[in-house]
C-alpha cells in the first residue's frame, strides 16, 4: 500500500443495477421520481403523475395512498440506489481506490447512472432544497466515508489525518459536487461529467490531485 490520499471518488466504486421491474406500481413511482427530479415535489399533481406512468389517478392512489405516500416510495428508492454505490466491503474499496483502476472506475460510475436517468437530478434537488431525505442520505454517507478512511489509515492507505471529521466531509463533497454541479461543469469541460468519458478525465485529474497535490511547494524564507 502506498500512503498517498485516496486517489478515486468515493461515490462511484459499484453500479446501481435496474430492478427490472415492469409492474403499474414501479411505472408510476418511476414517473413521479423523473417529474419530481424536474420539477420537485410540491410542483407535480397526482393526476399528472398518473398521466406520464399512462394509469388512471385511482390507481395511483390505489398503489400509494396519496402524493405523500408515492414521494416516501420515491425516496426509499432512490436512497436504495444511491447507498448501493457504497455497499461494496470496505477492503474491496480500498482494494479499488489503489493502483491504476481509474478507467475502470469511472465507466462502474457511468453504469450507475445511464443517459437519461432521473436519479442524479433528484438526488440534486434532495440535497440543495435542505430536504430532510437528503440531510440523512448524506448523514449516512458521511460515517461511511469516515469509516472509510479509518480502514484506509489502518491498512497505510492514506496518512493520517489529524481531524478525520473534516477530511471525510472535504472528500464526500467533491465527490457529490460532480452529481450538484453535473451540468456547469459539463459546459466548463465540455463533456457530461458522468459519462465514461467525462468520468475517466475527472478521476483521472481527481487522483494527481489527491496522490500529488495541486500546487507547487512553498518556497522556503531564507
């Protein structure tokens, strides 16, 4: 092990895998997450919901309850999707974020959320409304990210850290801002940031960042 900073993104080590499921219930909720990502919760009818999934009104309440009752199936699966992105062990992580993997790395990022996906939005609209999901969703990440770090520190993955609350937040952040700012930094860089290409440059200049710094020693005072 090399006692560099960890050197890939910590949200992108496994794949969000589609359910498959074909069902009424998962064609509305499926509805409900791409309306709400566009347009949030409080914007979005039920009867438009309804309209999208191509059901009746009633059998949206019939499955759900209410508006209410859809948006708490919603967030239980997008958080679903999103912690499996940190459900891998966290030996096989630390196997994953050392050595030259960084290609790899970033197309496992890019299956998680294919073209078109809704979840990267919603997830966005989470956690910049000050959403009470969001706020546990990055709770939850946060003391993975932490724990994280003290496996790596154990193994010599990375150097110590003298206030390891800080560097996991530091870290968890870059890594959610490429999900918050996907599109600024699309038109900056001039490739989505989360497809195979625009994830392999990132990580790529993610990981001399992290392994080498970003800036030149300080000149000593003579």
């Amino acid at each position: 092990m090399t006692d560099t900073v960890p050197v890939f993104s910590l949200l992108n080590m496994s794949s969000v895998v589609d359910d498959g499921d074909l069902t009424a219930r998962a064609s509305i909720r499926n509805a409900a997450l791409r309306l709400f990502a566009e347009r949030g919760h409080d914007a979005v009818t039920l009867r438009e919901i309804a309209g999208v999934a191509g059901v009746s009104p009633a059998l949206v309440v019939h499955h759900f309850g209410s508006k209410d009752g859809l948006r708490a199936a919603v967030d239980e699966y997008a958080g679903r999707a999103f912690d499996s992105l940190f459900a891998m062990d966290e030996h096989d992580l630390v196997d994953a974020m050392t050595g030259d993997n960084w290609v790899s790395v970033g197309e496992m990022f890019a299956r998680a959320f294919p073209p078109g996906s809704p979840l990267p939005a919603y997830l966005r609209r989470l956690l910049l409304t000050n959403d009470p999901v969001g706020a546990a969703l990055f709770g939850r990440w946060f003391a993975q990210t932490r724990r994280l770090l003290d496996t790596m520190a154990d193994l010599g993955a990375t150097r110590p850290s003298e206030d390891v609350a800080v560097r996991a937040a530091f870290l968890l952040v870059n890594d959610l801002a490429v999900l918050l700012l996907r599109n600024q930094v699309a038109a900056a860089i001039g490739v989505d940031p989360l497809t195979p290409e625009g994830m392999s440059r990132w990580a790529k200049e993610v990981t001399a960042v992290y392994q080498q710094g970003a800036f030149a020693p300080g000149k000593e005072q003579s």
